[in-house]
C-alpha cells in the first residue's frame, strides 16, 4: 500500500535537494499530484495476477493463442524511469483457456511495480503457468526504457527485448518459430 503522505514528504525533499523553491506557484501542488501518480502507476504491487486468471473456460482445441501488441508502462526500479514497450504472450492450453483481456491485465499487474523488464517477463510466463496450467507458455516483452534515451548513453530508439518460454515452448524451436512468425507477421 502506497503511503500518500511520505511520498509528498519525499518529494519535497527532493525538489528541495535540487535547489527549487516548493513554494513556487508551479510546485505547490507537485507532491500530492507525483503521490497519486504513483498510486497509479504502482498500483500492481497490491494486485494478485491469479484474480485475473481464475476465470477459465473449457475447449476441446489445444492450439496456440496468442494475444500480441498488449502495450505497457512499467518503471524500472534503478532509476525510477519509466520503460514502455509491447508485450506479447502465448499458450499452449491444457483443456481451458481464459479471456484474452486476461492477459493482458496479467501484464498490467507486473507493469505497474517498480520492476526489471528481465523479471517481469518471467513474472507474467509463471503466471500464466500456476494459474491456467497450459502444456507451455511463452512471453516477449519488447521495451524502450528512458534510463538509456534520456540519460545515460542517450540512445533513443534503442529496445531491449526479454524472452520468458515454460513448459513445452522451452524445448520446442518448431513452436518458438511459430510464436515468432505470428508476432512478426499477425
């Protein structure tokens, strides 16, 4: 739980500590809008992705689904900077699937911590994987994190891709390729 109080301390505290005036008519409401910015954009670190996983349906078909493009906002816990990308997320079922909007939400809960793009990948493939019991999963997360654009080496443009496979995708480069070919090409 987010403790609204502390985070306008804190960031009093740091416009102090850069040599700005918090009484400045532009920075009076600045600590209470970043404490419920973060209310916000952390607000995964008090959800459960099995809620949104729970809601099964049975199906005779065991194919691939894949729901692709799912965008994301995450913040990287090293600088404090967002990262944003495309996450895309295959299963394999095993007798039931979820609605796609689940994954999706599945994503938005490790996105709204303060994360790693390389543990977040893995995060929503162990999920998909206790919760829904597929006979395998597969998750890419392709981001660009403003600690390398806008600071740093100051390369914009740059991605970082993160790749998570679990069950039958970690052996089977026949199913990997599919899942690449269906990101690629739709």
């Amino acid at each position: 739980m987010i403790n609204h109080e502390k985070v306008k301390e804190a960031i009093k505290m740091l416009l102090e500590g850069i040599g700005e005036d918090v009484n400045r008519e532009g920075l009076l409401d600045t600590p209470d809008r970043i404490a419920r910015m973060y209310e916000e954009i952390c607000g995964g670190m008090d959800e459960d992705a099995g809620e949104h996983l729970s809601r099964v349906f049975s199906v005779d078909n065991n194919e691939m689904v894949l729901e692709k493009d799912i965008v994301f906002y995450s913040t990287c816990e090293h600088h404090l900077m967002p990262f944003y990308g495309k996450a895309h997320v295959a299963y394999i079922p095993n007798g039931k699937v979820v609605g796609l909007s689940k994954l999706a939400r599945t994503v938005e809960v490790y996105a709204k911590r303060l994360q790693i793009q390389e543990q977040m990948t893995g995060q929503i493939a162990e999920a998909i994987m206790e919760h829904l019991e597929p006979q395998g999963v597969m998750v890419m997360l392709e981001a660009e994190h403003m600690c390398m654009t806008m600071r740093g080496i100051k390369k914009p443009g740059s991605k970082t891709v993160s790749i998570a496979c679990r069950g039958c995708f970690e052996e089977d480069v026949n199913l990997q390729n599919r899942f690449f070919q269906m990101v690629k090409n739709g």
